[in-house]
C-alpha cells in the first residue's frame, strides 16, 4: 500500500502541475492572437477551459510516466520480485485511469471538441448566420458530418464505408487502365499517380475500342474515378487518423507505465545513478513541458482549422442549394 499512495500522490501532483502548465500556455497564446479581444472576462475563461479538457487525457500518460519513474527510482530493494509486486500493485491505479480515458476520448471529448469549435465559430463573427438561416443550414449540420465529433459506432461505419468505396475507384482505375494502349495509360498511370493509391499498372496489349473511345476513358472516365480515389483517400486518412486520436492515449498508459518504471529501476544500479537521475530528471521534465505545450496548441489549432472550414463548408452547401433551387426554377420554366 505505501507504493500505491506513492503513485497516487506523485501522479496527482504531476498532473496538477501539467494542466496548470498546459491550461497557462494555452491563455498566453490566445490572448497573442487577440482571441479574448471582444469577450467577457468569463467568456474568455470558459472557452479555454472547454479547450483545455479537450487535451485533459492526453495529459494522462505523461503525468503517469514521471510518477513511476519516481516510484520505482526511490525502491529501497533490488530484487526483481519487489519489482514485479510494485508494477502489479500500480495496476490498481493504472487499470481505472486507463478505462477513464478510453470512455472519456471516445464519449466525452468529442462533445467538448464540438462545443469548443461552435465557440470558436461565434468569436470570430465570420459565420454567415442569416444567409444560413435563410438556407436551413446550421453549425451542428456540419460538424455532424466531421470525424472529431462521430460518435465511435458512427465513425467505424464511415471507415469501412469509405474503405469499400476506396477500394471500389482502384478495381475501376485497375479496369479501365487494361483497357488503354501503353502509351495512353502510361501517361494516365503517372499524371493520376495512380501508384501512389495502389493501382497496380496494367494495359492492353491489342485494344479492343477505337482511338476516340480510348481518349475518353483515359481523359473522363479514368480520371473521375482517380480523383474521386484520391478524395477517398483524404477522407478516409481523415477519419483514421480521428480514430487513431481517440485509442492513442490508452494505449500510451501502459506503454508510458513499463517503460518508466523499467528506467527508474534499473538507474538504481548504476554507481553513478545520482547523476544520470538527475539527468534523467530533467529530460524527462522537459520532454513533459515540451509534449504539453505542443498538446495543447495542437488541439488548438485543430480547431482553428475546423472553425474556418466551417465557415467554408456554409458557404459551400448554400450554394448548392441556390443552384438546386436554379435549376428546378428553370426545369418549371421550361414546362
């Protein structure tokens, strides 16, 4: 038990210090770029904490890194038993914070990043909220079809979606290219970088169409479907690597939680371990200040990025419902 409060203090300590570092940097940054220029001192507090519990697990593994490194480096035994009995014995606390963070990345921080985005939107003043209004377009509309806010039964469904659809342009690609001379479809093959999707070159050795006919499927039929391969690609990257976000910290628990207490332990046998823990100490001190930075700045700038492509996306979607709206005009025009 005295190793458990052990952990439980250190790591309480630890992450109380990263926040407060990562929550500090995050103002600083903010107030640089004029964010808080027009708001409320609480307004201005609100929306950073919204986007500092966005990046509250991932500061989870790194908290836990240094307090078992600590741990492990303070044992007062050097048998390998005593070693395995203090790793089993940190599960306890190790087992509920990595079960924490799973539900948390993958229920609660979606929602956070979705209203951290909106707030976003809102402080900028660029959404254009009456013509979107007028159309029937809204924030949520869009952010619903964006990965970071999918819910995970939702986000599987859109991965293998988009997996089959990948896979559906690169048979065609693969078709249509057998179909063309060599020439055609070596020129096709490298202006499409239809190597870089996975399209394996192939032609036709005696073509069976004529000249114009091959024209057309190397310059319209071919090149629709490679960029539509290509747009698959993006947003299937998109939501893999959305998903990927969400197991990432889990996984860094118990990856984080070996590792360290390995390196704790095993400094204890050096004649000159004093040194190469203070050594120790201070890259990993500076390693956790340089990853909680660039956490939290990250998840700001991701959603700077989404903000402005909300933006965007309105502008898009309401334009094609003018022209939707055009074209039925002209269609009752003409009957």
């Amino acid at each position: 038990m005295k190793h458990l409060k052990k952990f439980c203090i250190y790591f309480i300590a630890v992450f109380t210090i990263a926040e407060l570092c990562g929550f500090t940097g995050l103002v600083i940054k903010e107030v640089d770029k004029g964010t808080f220029y027009n708001l409320a001192t609480k307004e201005a507090l609100d929306f950073c904490v919204q986007l500092g519990l966005a990046a509250f697990t991932s500061l989870i593994p790194y908290s836990l890194s240094v307090a078992t490194f600590l741990v492990f480096w303070a044992m007062d035994r050097e048998k390998w038993t005593s070693f395995f009995r203090t790793l089993a014995i940190g599960l306890v606390l190790v087992l509920p914070l990595s079960a924490m963070t799973y539900y948390y990345d993958w229920f609660v921080r979606p929602q956070m990043m979705v209203i951290s985005v909106i707030k976003k939107v809102e402080m900028k003043q660029s959404y254009p909220q009456s013509l979107a209004d007028k159309y029937g377009v809204s924030m949520e509309q869009i952010l619903n079809k964006k990965p970071m806010s999918m819910s995970k039964t939702k986000l599987i469904t859109q991965i293998d979606s988009l997996e089959t659809s990948f896979q559906g342009d690169i048979d065609t690609c693969g078709l249509l290219l057998s179909i063309l001379p060599d020439t055609l479809a070596s020129k096709a093959y490298d202006s499409y970088r239809l190597k870089e999707i996975g399209v394996v070159y192939q032609y036709a050795v005696h073509p069976a169409a004529n000249e114009d006919s091959l024209m057309f499927i190397a310059h319209s039929e071919l090149y629709q479907h490679a960029i539509g391969a290509w747009e698959t690609s993006n947003e299937l990257q998109r939501h893999k690597q959305e998903y990927f976000g969400r197991t990432l910290n889990t996984g860094c628990i118990y990856i984080g939680y070996i590792l360290f207490a390995f390196l704790g332990y095993l400094l204890r046998y050096k004649p000159i371990k004093k040194i190469l823990a203070v050594f120790a100490i201070l890259i990993v001190a500076a390693w956790i200040y340089r990853e909680i930075n660039s956490i939290v700045q990250g998840y700001a700038k991701k959603l700077n990025t989404e903000s402005h492509q909300i933006v965007v996306d309105t502008y898009k979607e309401i334009d094609e419902i003018r022209e939707s709206k055009q074209r039925e005009m002209k269609t009752d025009t003409q009957l």
